[in-house]
C-alpha cells in the first residue's frame, strides 16, 4: 500500500497523519465520538505502522476535541455474541489483528508520545499506555473499563501498565476500573508530564524536537537497551551494553554519527 493510500484509508477511520522530516503526527479525529475505536480505526492504525518512511525517528500521538479516546466504540459491543460464538482460534486470530494497532509504537528505531487530554478509558488507555512517554494535560482521567463490563484489557496494554507503575498499582487500577487523574497519573509515572490543556500540543512538540538533537543510532541502541533492562540478569544487562557500545564505536568510525 502506498504512502497516499495509507493516509486516504487512515482518514476514512478518523485520523489524520501528517509528516514533517523525521517526525510524524497522528491525530485521533473523531471528535463527535470522543474517538471510540472500531476494527476499521485499528487496521488504519496498523498500516500508519507498516508505512511510515524509514525516514521518521518520533511519533507524536494526540486527539482533536476535549477526550483522547473514550474506548471502543459502542457498535462494537454487539460483536460479543459473535465473538462468543466463535472457536477459541477464531477469536485469538481476531484478537491478534486488533493488537497490531497497539504494539508498533514500542518499535526500537522509533520514540512515541502520547498527548493526553480529557478522558482516555478503555482501548484509550491502553493506545496510550503503546507509546514510549506520555504528556497529559492536567484534565487527563485514565480507566482501565474493562473488568467493569466483565472483560480484560487485551490491547497490549497490561504490559506496559505493569512497567511504567509496577504490579501492586497496576493490579488496583485494573482491577476497580477507577479514574486515575493528571495529578496522580504523574506522580506514579504513568505520566512523564503533566500541562494545562493549551499547553499540550505544544509541550509534545518540544519534547519530539529534543528527542530528535542526538544521533539515531545512538537512541536507537538506547531504548532496546532500556526496553530489555528489567528482564535480564544484570550480567547481561552489562554485556549488552558492551556489546551496543562496540556497535556505537564501529558504525562512528567507519560512517559518521546516524
């Protein structure tokens, strides 16, 4: 699919992308329906990710009108019936597809920045939680909604929950479906920042530009080092930084900084 195509597509579901040299913008646009997500909305997501230029080293993530995403979209409620129906491979393959939205945004040759504002619930929340750094505005309420209506989050949004605030909170958030505000949101980290409503675009804007000032490869390296921190020995942990040191020393001789 080309480039022209994936922006026609993503727009038809309700958001717009917009390229500048190595950042790109997507922006949640269906304000009328305080952004609910629906399959359509997922596979033009899914394909931003596939089509990006190589090009582009951030992403900013934000919404038009006052809630980043109130969840799903109401339609998709009556899929469960549907869903129920279905064999256990059926609906983890369906599953799986709608997931593919969500991971992209932790690749390691990108840096993504969710700009919350208003309510992010549901698959908000978790759309949220996919990208690496979160800026809220300070009318920003996150809710995992899922338990409440009988489900779990299954956006690929437990993982990322459990890293930015550790088990014990992540556990309570989920499981009472409760609103965490902007105040709270930062003070456990699941927010980096937190800035009055105007301030928001602009704030993420400052943030994509600094994440820009050093090289490529050095960020690169960086994150998939941080990304896989927790789950190693620390031994290894130490290895591989050796070992991404030796990359970093190689490609700076031989090709200049990237």
């Amino acid at each position: 699919m080309s480039w022209e195509d994936t922006t026609h597509l993503a727009a038809r579901a309700g958001i717009d992308v917009v390229l500048e040299a190595e950042s790109a913008t997507v922006t949640l646009n269906r304000p009328e329906k305080r952004n609910s997500q629906t399959p359509e909305f997922w596979a033009a997501l899914t394909a931003i990710g596939a089509g990006l230029p190589g090009t582009v080293r951030v992403v900013v993530l934000r919404a038009a009108g006052k809630s980043f995403s109130a969840g799903l979209d109401r339609s998709m409620f009556e899929n469960f019936a549907t869903f129920a129906a279905a064999s256990d491979a059926e609906v983890d393959a369906t599953i799986d597809g709608y997931q593919q939205a969500f991971t992209w945004w932790r690749r390691n040759d990108l840096i993504t920045i969710a700009a919350v504002q208003g309510h992010a619930i549901g698959a908000g929340f978790q759309l949220a939680l996919a990208c690496d750094i979160r800026i809220a505005a300070d009318d920003a309420l996150f809710c995992m909604k899922e338990p409440a209506l009988g489900l779990v989050p299954d956006l690929a949004g437990t993982q990322p929950l459990v890293d930015a605030v550790g088990y014990p909170r992540a556990l309570e958030i989920v499981a009472t479906a409760r609103y965490v505000d902007a105040e709270e949101a930062l003070r456990i980290g699941l927010a980096n920042h937190v800035v009055p409503g105007a301030e928001l675009h602009a704030a993420a804007a400052k943030l994509a530009a600094g994440l820009l000032a050093a090289p490529r490869g050095a960020v690169t390296e960086s994150k998939a080092l941080l990304r896989a921190a927790s789950g190693r020995p620390y031994d290894e942990q130490r290895a591989a930084e050796r070992a991404a040191q030796t990359r970093r020393f190689r490609d700076l001789a031989g090709t200049g900084e990237s």
